[in-house]
C-alpha cells in the first residue's frame, strides 16, 4: 500500500483510470474552500487541481500573463494541453486574482459542460454565512442536475461522516510528524496529502490506515532544525524535499494544501448545510479573508507550539498579492513570539531558482543555530 | 513602525498638500506669460503637471480643477480640528456617500498617491520604496502602495479608520490597506460584492451596504440625515447630467473633448462627486468643450480615437495626455470613467439608500472586476464605449499590478476585435511609477501601433481585375 506514495507525483494516477472506466465521474477543484463533501455524496469524484510543479507554460501565457501566479499558470498548462481532459467538470470559487483568471482561462478555451462558481464570502458575519449556506444549497442543485443524483441531506451527512474520519486520521498522521521524535518527513506528509485529493476515498482511506500502522514505529533523522512551512499555495514536492535535503524538517504547516485543508471537523449534528457554511467560512485560515488576520495568526501559532518549530518559512509565489503581503505581518508577529522567520519568494516549479532556495536555506538553519 | 530617520522624511500627504494649495492665491484667470513664468520657477515634474493641467484650451477648467482638489485637501488636514473623523478609502468608494455625513471626510487613497506622483519632486518613489523596505513584495499596487507607504512612514496624516470596497475586486488593493489598518489598530469598514450580477447578487449588495452604512453611523457617532442626504444626492444627480453631457460631446469627429478631461472626471468622481466644486468643474467642461466647437480650435488632425481599457499613465501628465492629443490621438475614456452613474430617487431615505448601493455597486473596478466574470462586464463595457464613442482602437495599459485585468486580457482582446472590430494594443507598464517602462517607450509603442496597424494601407501591386 505504501507503493501508492509514487502516485503523489501523477496527475492521473491508475486509480483515476481504473474510476474513469468503470464510468465514474470526476469533478475538478483547486480552492482550499471548495466543500468537496458535496460532490462526494453525488458520487462523484473530488479532484483537487494541482501542477505539481509543472515549469511548462508555453499554452497558458497565451492567456494569463507574466504578472500571473506560477502555480495558476501552470495548472492552466496542464488543463490546456489535455492533461486535465478527465475531468467532467471544474468547481469555481473566487479563491484570489489569480486563481478566478486560471478557471475563467480554463473555461473561455474548454467550454466545460459542468463549469459551476461558489462564491465565497470575503468576511465571516451572520449575512455571509446566510449567503453562503443559500450558495451551498445552489451548488448541490448544480451538481445534482448535473449528475442526474440526488445529494440529500442523508448522503451529505454520510459524505461528511466519511471526510472527518479521514480528516482525524489525518490529524493523526499530523501528530506523528509533529512530535518530539517525528515519526515521517514533511515531504512524506504532503505526498499523503497531495494523494488524498486525487483518489477515490476508500483506497486513500486504506492507504492511510496502511500508512499510519506503518510509520509509527519509524523516526526520522539526521536533520538539523524543526521547521514550520506556510503561505501560498505549494503542491510542490521538491521544495520541501529541498528544505529537508539541507537538514530543515519540515514538522508542521500551515499550507492551503496540508493543515487547512482538514483540520476542520464540520459538526455532523443539525442542517449539513449550515454546518458546512459555518465550518468552511470560519476555518478557512487563508490570506484572502479580511478582518480574520487575529485567528490565521492563531491557527499559525497553534502549529508553531504543537510542533515545537525553531524556525518558520513563510513562501509565497511570485506576484501572490494575498500572501505577499500577510508574510510581512506573520513575520513581524511570529518574530515577536520568538520564532525566527525566513520569506522565500520563489518562481513556482522553477528549477532554476532551487540552488538559491536551497542557498536561503541553508543561511537560515545556520542564523537559528541549527 | 518609523525610525526617527524616517520621519525626517515629510509624508506625501503633507507635501502634496503644501504645493497644491498654492494655487489658492493664483488668480483664476492667467494669461500665457503668467503661466510661463509660473512653469519657469517650478521644478521638472510639477512643471509637466501643471503645463498640461493649465493648457490654453482648457486653462479655466485647469485651474478650477486644481482648486478643487486643494480644496478636497484642506478638507481633510481641517477634519480632526472640526472633530470629523478621517476616513481613507479605496476609489471605488462613493465620496457622496461620506459627504452626507457631517462628521466624516474622505481622502481617497489612489489620488494622494498621483497628486504626489504628479507633484513632489522624485514623485512617490521614496514612499514605494520605504514600503518595499518593510517587506511589501514589488508587485503591489503603487496606487495604494505610494499613499499608504508614506501613511506607514509615521510621519503623514493617519486615519481613524478604512473604508473598503475592493475585496473581491481587487487583492492588491484590499491586502494593502488591510496591512495599514493592522499596522496602526484602526478599523475597516468593507461593503462586499458578491460575484453575482443578476438579481440576488443585487440584492445581497444592498444588504451588505445597508450594514456598511449602519457600521459608520456608529463610527461616526451621526445617523444619516435625510435632508442632508437628499442636498448631496441632488448635487449627484446633477454631476450626473453634466457627465452624460461631457459623454455625448466626445461622439463628435473630431472629438472637441480634450484628453485630459477623462482624468478630470474621474478624479471628481473620486474626491467632490455631490459637490458644488464638481458641479462647478463639469459645467466648465462642457462650456470649455462648446467653445473648442464653435473657435474650431483643435490641436492636429484626428488620427485616431481611443479607449483606454484599463488606466491612463499618471507620471507625465505632458508626456502623456498632451502628446497624445499632438500626435491627433484622441483619448476618449477609460475604466475609471466608465462607472456609468445613474440618477438617483431622492423621494426618501430608502429610495436614497437604495440608489447610493446602486451608485457603488457601478464604480469603476468594482462593476467590472467584481463581477461573476472579470472578462464578460469589462469586456461588455469596452465594446459599449467604442460603439457608443465610435473608437477606431483599444489601448490596454498593462499596469503590473492589476492581476485581475492581465489575467483575461488576452480573451478580452480577442473579443473586443471580434464584437467591435477593432484591435488593441496592450502596453506594460506602471501607470504611477515612471521606473518600470519610461514614457519615451511607451510613446514609440503608441505611434507605432498607431502609424502600421491603425493607419495601414494595403500593400504589394493591386491585382486586375479578371
């Protein structure tokens, strides 16, 4: 089972191929805020995009510009030139800037017959999340005509059993990297969690038992510092393989594609959907939210602790206005609690910026004595 | 946040602010040798300001234009004496909005920033930079980022709270501000647009508003008055009628509108908008345009008009409006002005509100970059001023920062060719920062799409006819 940790690297793994030919239907998303629960009690397949570090541009920049985030412009690559032709369809939302210009791109050229917008408050108040429980409730509507299936209440309830099962499996998982003696490398965490978002649950959920018998009794290492990794969207595996290969474990995160992504566990009492309004707006923890600043800060610090880092690394994609500029206050509050704090600014999956990362690294690790 | 070393720089609030209100003892009216002489003792960057500002052709609108702003600027440092709380908001703000209250005044972020690009000697860069110092990645808007630099310096004017309607519109914008609000503890009041524009995003709209509009009655200690409200309201609808009219006037070839004018309407609509000042400048532009009619006094033969898409460039005012209008290339409107105003009921306070989150939810930026699309209302937009001001081309700015236009501007070019049949040059540049690209370039790129692509005439020998 642990094999399957080579599939974190595929777009389209053998087990999509195997869903697809047994004629199931998979939906693509790429937002931290996208309800996925949605589409899985539909049957339908979640799929979260990724580049996975794709330098390849060349089809994308014929519509996003040079001013656009890497990583957006490199998922529309993959979408443009058919590596993304399994999907049956993408969710929307106005995650950032970059990410709306990636889907409308995406949909201007593909012309998806299931192309469907969540909008997603910008601030939490009891209006916004009226208004995005009545989005929630448009968005099983979309999906269940779409699909010809009938999300119920009933199947939703049960797709969320399934999710915070896996989402505590995955806290877990989170409490075996993050203790004293940790147990996998942050590289092997994000390859699970890059694999959880692009399998059918009941093998992700089989590998994971798998995974979590197995690595119990490990121990990671040889590194020199305990590190925290935060900021922009990053499904890059060789960054953080680079950061671990210089002797930074990366223990803990606070990345769009590892904590936030699960730590929440939506309440299973009570209207779904109201639940999963209240529980996808109020744990977001992402840089795009406003006046929220004081719980990401939180939900940051929260992992610092838990984790016991000696160090934080906060990146972020050349040209991410959201982060960019929330580094800038991480740092200055993170610093304040004693964490020594790194920016890293990088091109998205260039390999030609490695041996400076690597370089920055490596300086830092040296600055908090590791 | 500042060392003391930074604050032995003066904020650009405060110096913009000194050299503006200097026209206050100009008389209105200034003949050509007066307006020499004033040029001729001020320094490079304010001259090419105030050379294109105070042009022959429309030198009385120039100069009540200047006094309107130094005017919009007293305001704002006399606020705190007159127990008004300070408010800066981003330009897709409605100013009428904060006029009718008696207790607030508003300085709009974006235009502190090019009143000091256009007249402090260095422009804004040392505030840009003092930003980037702090950490502020370079890819931020200079709009908001020169202004609010400077508000981070500690030595400017600072604000008691934020208002914001650029979240959703704008990242760049909204983070920006966010950051200054976290950095000095003052509040943010947003009004949200949800990416609708059908009847429910409509409706959530005014809810949000409406929630807006209770939040600073309660910041500002004062509940709307009705009678007040209705006074800015009627002043509105009259700015309103004036736009309209300036609109029309530039359908006519050879467009008697001179170029500088787009940026004089918008600025009013971003500072004096339900004001007697900017009833005063609009109907000065309408009379100066008549008078350009009837003296048939036009600058060069039109070769070709324009809609900007996006901004005009802010940091060479001569450079740029003039030269354009030497070289017959008429600048008709922008996105900053088209945010397409409607009159507004004033029969009571509800008819009122509701056309106030009417008026807001058509601000530039907001109306197009809000949208569920950021191409389809933009794009719908653009094609409504070329067909409706008989453009013969599109010009693109390409100002680094507007992620959300750069992100569908190739669609959108490619649209506009198709529904309006003509096409666009897209340009790159920061429309506030000379450093990026310098107007010389941007000037070679300007005649050259205008001499081949617009000007082009079909080559190589005619074939016989069979």
């Amino acid at each position: 089972m642990e094999g399957l940790t080579d599939y974190a690297g595929d777009i389209f793994n053998p087990y999509l191929r195997e869903w697809k030919e047994g004629g199931g239907r998979i939906v693509g998303y790429a937002c931290v805020a996208t309800p996925r629960e949605f589409l899985d009690a539909a049957g339908v397949l979640p799929y979260r995009i990724r580049a996975l570090g794709n330098p390849d541009r060349e089809l994308a920049d014929a519509y996003l510009a040079r001013f656009n985030c890497g990583f957006c412009r490199a998922c529309l690559q993959l979408g443009l030139d058919g590596s993304y032709d399994f999907l049956d369809g993408l969710v929307e939302t106005n995650g950032c800037d970059h990410l709306r210009g990636m889907f409308e791109n995406w949909q201007y050229v593909k012309k998806l017959d299931f192309f469907h917008y969540l909008h997603v408050p910008h601030l939490i108040s009891e209006e916004a999340l009226e208004f995005f429980a009545e989005e929630l409730e448009l968005y099983r509507e979309a999906i269940s005509a779409h699909f010809g299936v009938d999300v119920s209440d009933a199947s939703l309830l049960e797709a969320m059993e399934r999710s915070n099962r896996v989402r505590g499996k995955l806290r877990e998982l989170f409490s075996l990297r993050e203790k004293e003696r940790p147990c996998l490398t942050g590289t092997d965490v994000l390859a699970a969690l890059l694999l959880e978002s692009s399998l059918p649950p009941a093998v992700f959920e089989e590998y994971l038992d798998g995974l979590l018998a197995t690595v119990r009794s490990r121990e990671v290492s040889g590194y020199r510092s305990r590190l925290l990794l935060a900021g922009s969207a990053s499904d890059e595996l060789g960054l953080v393989k680079e950061i671990e290969g210089v002797g930074g474990l990366v223990v803990t995160d606070a990345l769009c594609y590892g904590t936030r992504a699960f730590w929440a566990l939506p309440e299973l009492e009570g209207d779904p959907i109201h639940a999963m309004a209240e529980s996808y707006l109020k744990n977001l923890y992402c840089a795009r939210m406003f006046d929220d600043y004081p719980n990401r800060l939180a939900f940051v610090m929260d992992a610092a602790r838990r984790a016991g880092v000696e160090g934080a690394v906060l990146v972020y994609n050349k040209f991410c206005d959201l982060h960019g500029v929330e580094n800038v206050s991480l740092r200055t509050d993170l610093e304040k609690e004693g964490i020594p704090v790194l920016i890293l600014e990088k091109e998205y999956g260039a390999g030609a910026d490695i041996g400076r990362i690597r370089t920055r690294v490596q300086a830092f690790l040296e600055r908090i004595g590791g | 946040m500042a060392t003391q070393a930074d604050k032995e720089i003066p904020g650009l609030f405060d110096r913009a602010y000194a050299l503006f209100t200097l026209v206050n003892s100009l008389p209105d009216e200034m003949s050509d040798e007066e307006i020499a002489g004033l040029l001729h003792v001020l320094p490079a960057d304010i001259r090419s300001t105030l050379s294109s500002i105070l042009h022959r052709r429309h030198r009385r609108a120039g100069m009540l234009f200047l006094k309107m702003i130094a005017a919009w600027l007293e305001e704002a440092v006399g606020a705190r004496q007159r127990g008004q709380k300070l408010l800066l908001g981003t330009f897709n703000y409605l100013p009428e909005f904060i006029h009718a209250f008696r207790g607030a005044v508003l300085l709009t972020s974006e235009v502190i920033t090019t009143l000091g690009v256009v007249s402090l000697e260095g422009q804004g860069e040392r505030y840009w930079d003092y930003a980037m110092g702090l950490g502020i990645p370079d890819f931020l808007c200079s709009a908001n980022t020169i202004a609010l630099g400077s508000v981070l310096t500690g030595c400017d004017i600072i604000p008691d709270g934020i208002v914001q309607s650029a979240p959703g519109a704008c990242d760049a914008n909204s983070k920006i501000h966010e950051f200054v609000a976290r950095e000095y503890d003052i509040p943010q009041f947003f009004i949200e647009k949800p990416n609708y524009t059908d009847r429910r995003g409509r409706e959530q709209y005014q809810k949000n508003f409406l929630a807006c509009v209770r939040q600073l009655e309660g910041f500002i200690g004062e509940e709307l008055d009705e009678e007040r409200l209705r006074e800015v309201l009627e002043k509105s609808n009259r700015c309103t009628e004036l736009f309209y009219e300036l609109w029309d006037l530039r359908k006519f070839v050879p467009c008697p509108v001179p170029n500088i004018f787009s940026l004089f309407t918008f600025a009013t609509r971003f500072t004096m908008w339900g004001r007697d000042e900017g009833i005063r400048l609009f109907t000065t532009m309408v009379e100066t345009v008549k008078e350009i009619m009837e003296k048939d006094d036009y600058v060069a033969p039109e070769r070709a008009r324009t809609v900007w898409t996006y901004l005009p460039y802010f940091f060479d005012f001569s450079g740029f409006f003039n030269w354009l209008e030497e070289q017959g290339v008429v600048y008709l409107n922008d996105v900053l002005t088209a945010c397409f105003p409607t009159i507004i009921d004033t029969t009571d306070m509800q008819s009122m509100l509701r056309g106030l989150a009417e008026s807001a939810w058509n601000m530039p930026m907001t109306r197009q970059m809000g949208g569920d699309s950021m191409m389809i209302r933009w794009l719908d937009d653009i094609v409504h001023c070329v067909n409706d001001l008989g453009a013969n081309a599109a010009v693109y700015c390409g100002h680094h920062s507007c992620k959300q236009t750069w992100s569908v501007v190739a669609a959108v070019r490619n649209e506009i060719q198709k529904r309006a049949g003509v096409p666009t040059l897209c340009l790159q540049g920061d429309s506030w920062i000379r450093r990026m690209t310098p107007m010389s370039v941007l000037q070679e790129e300007i005649s050259s799409f205008v001499d081949n692509v617009l000007a082009r005439k079909p080559r190589g020998a005619r074939r016989k006819a069979e």
